[in-house]
C-alpha cells in the first residue's frame, strides 16, 4: 500500500513539475546548460573576422571592420517531429559583439530535450524602442541607441574602404528602425548541420557555435556596394535592404558537447 | 527618522504627488515605473543644473532652460552650445511635458526618460558621451550617495540618472496663468482680454489646442526654409517627402517669456508671428491647409489677440523654488 502511494505521489509530483513548465519557461525543469557562441567570420565560416585586416565583398571592394555588433532576442529551440520546444521570449535581449568575445555567448537554461532548429529575431523588440530608460544590454550607453531619433541601433557593422569617398574612408551601416514599413527586425530560423538532432540531456552542458558572415552584408537580396552606399544611418528603405541581406549571414556549424 | 539612521538601513525615499489640474486630460505619462520621490526629483535637480553631465562642464540642461524664460532660452533664436556652436533650434520652454506624445521640433524623441540622451549626445550641444557621463556621477564624491538615496543603492546608471531627470522635469507643471484662474473662476478677463480670446478661439485654436494649447500636431506653416540651416522638421525624422518643413505646434503658454518664436526663433515679437500668419505665409506642396491661404487678421484683432496671449504667462511657475537651481 505505501509503496502504491509513495508511487502516485511521485506520479503527481512529475505532473505538477511538467504543467507548470509549460505555462512558465523560466521554471527549473530547464535543467540543461546552452551556450550559443557566435564566430564573427568573412565569407568562409572558418575565416574568422580580424578587425584591421582587408577583406574584399563580392564586388570586389577592399573594406576593413572595425566594429560589428547586433541584438538577438526571442531564442528558440525546437523539434519539428518531436515538438519540443524552448523559447527565451521578447523580454530579453542579448547584444553581440565582435570585439568582445564574452559578449558574443549567450548562455541559458533550457530543458532537455531533443532539438533539430534554432531560430531567434536579430534586432529589439518594437516595444522596447519606445520603453524610455533601460539598463542591461539596452542601456542607451552601449552605443546602440539613436538619441535624435528615438530607437535601437538593431545591427551595426563600421569599417572602412577606399572606396566609401567618405572622411577617413569610413563606411557605417547602423541599421535600426521598428516602425512599418521599415522594420529591420528579421526572424532567422536555421537548421542544424547536416539536418541532424540534437538531444540535450538532463544536467549537461552544450554549446553551439553559429557563424556570423559579413560577406553577406553587402549582397545576396539586394545589393549593397561601398561606393554607392557606404553610409547607412537612419531607418528607411535601404537599411532595410541591409536587414534583408544579413538576416543570411547566420549558419549553424558545430555543436561541442561537455560533461 | 534618528531611528532609521541609526538603525544603519537606507531611509525609503519619499513619494511625492503629481497633481493632474483640473480639466486637463490625463498625461501620456503617468510616472507608473518610475514613482517620483523627493530624494529623485533632488537628484534629477541637481543634474539638470550640474554641467558634469556635458563634456567640458560648461553646458548643464540649464544652460538652455532657464526659469526665468519657462526654461527656454531668454532672448536666443538659437541657444548655445560646445565649442562656440549654436545649436540647430530654438530651445523649446520645459512645462507640461508628461502631456507630450513626443519631444523635439521634429517629433523624434518617442518617450520623456530618453530625450536628455539628444542634448547631452549632441556634439553641438553638450557633446558628451553617455558612458562617460555615466562614469564621471559614479566617480563624483556626492552623486552615488543621491543615487543611494533615490534608488536604494550607489549604483549609478543611464537609466537611474534618466528617471530622476524624468521626475524633476516631468513634474514641471505650468497651470497657473491668468488664463488658469479665469478658467476656475478666480478671476475674470478683461474686455480686451475677453475679445482676444474669442478670435484665438476662430482662428487659433485648432492646432493651439486648449488648454495645453497645442494639438502635438506637426505642420508647416509657411516658413521659407532657411538656407544655412537647410532644416526640414519632421522629414528629418520619417524620411518622408510629405512631411517636408513640418514642426511640432509648439505651446502657446508663457509666450511672452519664452520669445523668439519659430522652430529657428526667426520672429522676435508676438506681432511678428501674427503678422506672419496674415501676410507672411509662402505656399509650398507641404504648407498646411488652415494656414495656406493665409489667416485673415486686421491690426484690431491682433491687438485683442496679444492682450489675450499675455494672459498665458505662469509667474508661480518661474519663481517656483522647487524648480530653481539646487539651495
């Protein structure tokens, strides 16, 4: 008889644990430890980005980098046979940076599961463009934030070029706006190499590293050249253009697993 | 008090109240994440008059947005900034801001907390850095104790300084005019007084909507573009041909404190306004319809008109101590 009960109450305990988790992602069933690490690289993903060194675009313009940064939030994790699933919501935001390498991992909880896709929105949430003061990675004082025209600087990749016919050669893309009909914000959805899935067990430790490409700036949907277009500062038109183009630059190359 | 003093936990700050005037519409914002306190509005007191927060220390918000002018700049067009630079409009006086949708000449600025970032960023203004700014409070002998005070710790943030400037500013409320008092019945307008207000109200007071006296509306109104400062208002903010050499309707209250007038101050007096709406308008694809055709005003109803303006001036609220530089 105790033994039937303890087992029931086990039974009801798992439930309770599982229904909760569903209803809020931030319960402790998220249990397995997931870092994405980003690998700012140039059109070959083991080309990883030397701030300084020359590079050429598609169009053959010489460019140098010297700053490449860009928000992700709204990370998720899913499985399109099993239906597991993992969201980190529109809340948090996460600021990549080229130049600081902590700065380019996220880390997060997420339950165990078994995974085949991760997709995330590059970029800040419409809502928090106009929330007023904040702090974390949408403090005003990072840099990302347009003080003359109120809203994010969503991506931002600056360098410079012979080419650009601007002081000091240089070209800035800071790439922002939230507003239809010029909203950067892209969804990326990108599937894991070689289509695999991948299960992350209870108590682990996993980390994934996905190449961020500037190649892909410059071309792709639309053309973006460095002689016609080296300066993009505002929200409109052409930086969304800029938008569609790296909303491409992301693929998914390896997993490391750690015990 | 002692008790807490001694008891080694911070004092909690003190909540003061913002009182809505009577009749007035409910402000688009309402203090609801950010609670004004006594301890915060000291604070943002004190940055607004302190020049720390630009980068040679000589501009403060001050600087800008004086009292005396309802915190305007008395007698510019054009205020001053770093550098000997003047800036690229007229400052706009400071009352009754929480009732604005949008901040600036050109509506860029989408929420009260984040529009000190522009004045302060402006490298025409006070050219500073907002990390550095950030760094030099965290860094100052007394600003992290204000900070402590205000928000419970010594931590000093954009966002923690941006609150506190919200809350001083934010409770910068001009609603005791002769036009107020009227309006309660305290007082009565004189004949002059009475008949300026009845052609305001034909001919003015659709985009100078009462009783904050502007519609937050962005028109243009005839004004030839100037070709040194080659500004086009609100295109500058939507990217938008039609919205070429549109700015913001500007408040009429204290008027005749915060001259001169336009989005540049190219009008020195009232009259000079008036006499640009009767005469003065230059047509263009973008001017307003109300304005286009110029607005119908003989010297008479310009005279009432003036007498009635007069009348919007607040001289509680530029000698109101609580708004004046730190004691």
């Amino acid at each position: 008889m105790n033994a039937i009960r303890s087992c029931f109450t086990g039974l009801a305990l798992v439930i309770v644990s599982l229904t909760s988790c569903q209803k809020e992602y931030s319960e402790p069933a998220k249990d397995h430890s997931f870092t994405l690490r980003f690998r700012p690289v140039v059109q070959d993903t083991d080309n990883i980005l030397e701030f300084g060194k020359t590079y050429t675009n598609f169009f053959n313009e010489p460019f140098e980098v010297r700053t490449f940064r860009f928000y992700i939030h709204d990370i998720r994790l899913f499985n399109t046979q099993t239906g597991d699933y993992f969201e980190s919501g529109r809340e948090q935001h996460f600021l990549v940076d080229a130049a600081d390498t902590m700065g380019s991992r996220i880390n997060m909880k997420v339950p165990s599961g078994t995974y085949n896709r991760i997709s995330f929105r590059i970029g800040v949430d419409s809502v928090r463009n106009f929330s007023g003061a904040q702090t974390g990675a949408l403090d005003p004082a990072l840099g990302m934030f347009w003080t003359w025209n109120s809203g994010y600087i969503m991506a931002k990749l600056e360098g410079t070029s012979p080419l650009t016919g601007q002081p000091g050669d240089v070209f800035e893309y800071h790439i922002g706006g939230f507003k239809a009909p010029d909203n950067v914000i892209q969804q990326v959805t990108l599937p894991f190499p070689s289509q695999q899935s991948v299960t992350l067990g209870k108590d682990g430790d996993t980390e994934v590293v996905i190449a961020a490409d500037v190649y892909r700036w410059f071309n792709g949907v639309h053309d973006i050249r460095l002689d016609t277009n080296p300066v993009v500062m505002s929200p409109g038109p052409l930086a969304k253009k800029v938008a569609e183009n790296y909303a491409n630059m992301f693929s998914v190359l390896i997993f490391y697993f750690y015990l | 008090m002692n008790a807490c003093k001694k008891s080694g936990a911070p004092a909690p700050a003190t909540l003061l109240t913002f009182t809505v005037p009577d009749g007035w519409p409910q402000p688009h914002y309402n203090f609801a994440g950010n609670p004004v306190t006594k301890e915060g509005f000291e604070l943002g007191k004190k940055l607004f008059y302190d020049g720390i927060l630009s980068k040679d220390g000589n501009f403060p918000c001050a600087s800008c947005h004086q009292q005396f002018a309802a915190f305007a700049t008395f007698d510019h067009p054009l205020s001053h900034g770093f550098d000997n630079q003047f800036t690229l409009r007229n400052a706009p006086g400071l009352f009754n801001m929480v009732w604005l949708p949008e901040m600036h000449w050109d509506g860029g600025i989408n929420h009260i907390e984040v529009q000190p970032l522009a004045p302060i960023t402006a490298p025409n203004e006070m050219a500073e850095d907002i990390a550095n700014v950030v760094k030099k409070l965290q860094q100052h002998p007394e600003y992290p104790n204000h900070f402590k005070a205000a928000f419970g710790d010594a931590t000093v943030t954009s966002e923690r300084m941006l609150k506190a400037l919200t809350q001083f500013v934010g409770m910068m409320v001009s609603a005791n005019s002769k036009y107020d008092k009227v309006k309660r019945g305290e007082l009565s307008f004189t004949t002059d007084e009475q008949k300026g207000y009845e052609i305001f109200q034909a001919k003015c007071a659709t985009c100078h909507a009462e009783p904050l006296f502007t519609d937050n509306s962005y028109r243009n109104t005839g004004l030839p573009l100037d070709p040194v400062l080659k500004d086009y208002g609100r295109m500058r903010i939507t990217g938008n041909s039609a919205d070429s050499l549109k700015f913001k309707v500007p408040s009429l209250r204290n008027l005749y404190l915060t001259f001169p007038y336009g989005h540049d101050g190219r009008f020195y007096a009232v009259r000079d306004v008036l006499d640009h709406y009767s005469d003065g308008v230059q047509d263009g694809p973008t001017v307003d319809p109300l304005v286009k055709n110029k607005i119908p005003l003989s010297d008479a109803d310009k005279f009432y008109l003036q007498y009635f303006l007069r009348t919007l001036t607040d001289s509680t609220f530029i000698g109101d101590k609580r708004f004046g530089p730190p004691q």
